[in-house]
C-alpha cells in the first residue's frame, strides 16, 4: 500500500511540475552538455520568439541577451553562464523585449545531477520589482535634496545676517554720525565708512563665488579651480597643491559642475573634519575619462561609518557623479589620511 502511494504521489507531482512547466510566466530552458537547447516552456518562447528550429535557439539566445549584468559590470562571453562548469549559479541577466529595450530579469542557473550533463535555466522578470525600488529610491534622493537645499538656504540666511547684514547697520550708524562730526574729523569717519563697504563687498563675492563661481562658466574647470584654492588659502590658511593636464579644454556644463561640486565638497570635508593644512587635488584627462584625484595625510575615518560631512556630504557626491555617468570611490583610513576618486567617461 505503501508502494501504491508512493506512485501516486509521484505521479501527482510529475503533473504539477508540469502544469507549472507550461503556465508560469517565468522561461525555463533545458541545456545540454554540448549547450545546445533542448527543449523550453511556452513563456521563453515568447520572449526569445522561438519557433520550431531548436538548433538555431541558442543563436536566438545570444542576439536576445544584452550582454550585462547590472549597468556597471559587463557580463561578456568569456564568462557566460553556459560556459561556466558551475553547477549552481544565480546572476541577473537583461533580454532584449520585442521593441528592443532592456527587460532585467532574476536567473537561476542549475546542472542536473545524474543526468550527462543536462542544464536548467530559469529566468524570472523583476522589472516591475525594479521599477518600484527605483520609485522608492528616487523618493529617498528627492527627500535628501530637500533637506540639503533647506540646510543650504539656512546657511545662506545665517551668512547675510552675521556679515552682510550687520556690516550694512554698521555703514547705517556710521552715515548717521557723519551730522555729529566737526569738518576735521569727517576724513577719518569717511575712510571707516569706505572700510565697511570694502568688507560688505568682500562678504557679498565670497557669498556669490559659494553658490556659483562666474568663472567655472566663462573659463572652465581650472581657472574655477584656482580662484577656488585662491580663496581657501587666503579665508582659511589651507594649501592646496593643484596638478592637471587638462589646462584650458571645456567639459560639458553637466561635467564640469559635477566635478567642481565633488571636488569642493571633498576639500570641505578635509578641511573641517580632517585636521590638515595641506591637500593634494590631481586632475586628469586619460584616454577618454576624466579622472580626479583629491587626497590629505589627515586623521582619516573608518570606512562603513559615515564622516560628519557638510551640504550633500558623501552621499551627494556618489550622486552627482551618478547623474554623469560617473562614480565615486573612497579610501581612507584612522590616521593615514583619505584617498577620494572621481572616475567619469568621456
């Protein structure tokens, strides 16, 4: 009795496997050792528009298949999952739909045991998965732009209240006391007043190259540079070391923002958090990259634990390298100093 369900049992499962075999939506694909396909579900035929000749599948597969992985690592032939001796294997893997765009699917790679070799290849659309963790994260990076945007116009208010505004009520008193003032000592009064002005003025540029410098727009990256270290040196005693072999070449707009805001924020960060009066700022045009290099012997931090940082911080400088197609990778260490480099195509 015993022996009878043990054949009923198998016989219902082998009719599930098959009912799911031929109505799930994801595409199974049988391989054979010599990679040639063997057989697939109705759901893979749809996508890689299989019709009856089975032999020109596997060409069908390789002109389907976008040839990577996730948008950063390409996934060529050298190490395709079906020339892989893996007998497990899960990856991502993006088809092309029948409009030519990227579908992204989940794939789950497995060789059969006991069976000469014989390959399972089952692939199910996360696309929609994606798209709501896309939603989601660009809902997180809305929320981080607001805050940033409120934190810099609360710095920008605190700025024009403790210089600018105050410096003008100084030039208010001092015009109201010129009245009061015997003849001999309005030339005295007149220079403090001129004194004022220049401070105002000088609060006012500092504010403005802050927010944008003229000259990243007129004259590109390394005269914006140089202006900038100009004014570091000269507000805060930081010597910034300055190399680069792009000299007077211009970047598209997006590019040089991207890299002059990075860099900025980099600096920032060592000068405020890394104890350092000297930091190097390499940039580079290889091949078709441009590659930037900022670095300081400070007092380093932990990688994984998140630095104090201010305005975007780390996080912003991952995504703005991002909107351009670049990235940002950082090195540092308790003690030894931090290593930040920006990498962005040409």
């Amino acid at each position: 009795m015993s022996h009878n369900m043990n054949d009923s049992n198998s016989t219902s499962l082998e009719k599930l496997i098959k009912h799911y075999y031929n109505d799930t939506e994801e595409l199974i694909i049988f391989i054979n050792a010599d990679n040639s396909i063997l057989t697939m579900n109705e759901a893979a035929k749809r996508v890689l528009n299989y019709e009856s000749n089975l032999d020109a599948l596997l060409e069908s597969f390789c002109t389907t298949c976008m040839g990577y992985t996730n948008e950063h690592a390409l996934m060529t032939c050298m190490n395709c999952f079906m020339k892989e001796n893996q007998t497990k294997q899960s990856f991502q893997l993006f088809l092309k739909n029948d409009v030519g765009e990227a579908v992204a699917y989940s794939a789950s790679y497995v060789v059969l045991n006991d069976t000469s070799g014989v390959k399972v290849l089952t692939l199910q659309n996360v696309s929609p998965q994606l798209r709501t963790q896309e939603i989601l994260h660009q809902k997180t990076i809305t929320q981080k732009i607001i805050n940033a945007q409120e934190n810099e116009r609360k710095r920008i208010s605190r700025e024009l209240h403790d210089s600018v505004v105050q410096e003008l009520l100084n030039v208010v008193v001092d015009l109201r006391l010129i009245k009061y003032k015997q003849e001999d000592e309005l030339d005295k009064h007149i220079q403090l007043i001129e004194g004022s002005m220049f401070r105002l003025m000088n609060d006012i540029r500092n504010l403005s190259l802050e927010l944008r410098p003229s000259s990243l727009d007129d004259l590109g990256l390394v005269a914006a540079f140089r202006s900038h270290f100009k004014q570091l040196e000269k507000n805060y005693g930081l010597d910034v070391q300055f190399d680069t072999n792009i000299l007077s070449e211009r970047f598209s707009n997006e590019i040089e923002t991207a890299v002059y805001r990075i860099t900025q924020e980099a600096i920032l960060n060592a000068l405020k958090y890394a104890n350092v009066d000297e930091v190097h700022v390499l940039v580079q045009k290889e091949a078709d990259e441009l590659i930037v290099e900022i670095s300081d012997n400070g007092d380093g931090f932990e990688i994984g634990q998140t630095p104090q940082g201010t305005g975007l911080g780390l996080f912003g400088m991952q995504e703005r390298a991002e909107i351009v197609g670049g990235s940002v990778n950082i090195n540092s260490e308790k003690g030894k100093g931090t290593f930040v480099t920006l990498t962005i195509p040409l």
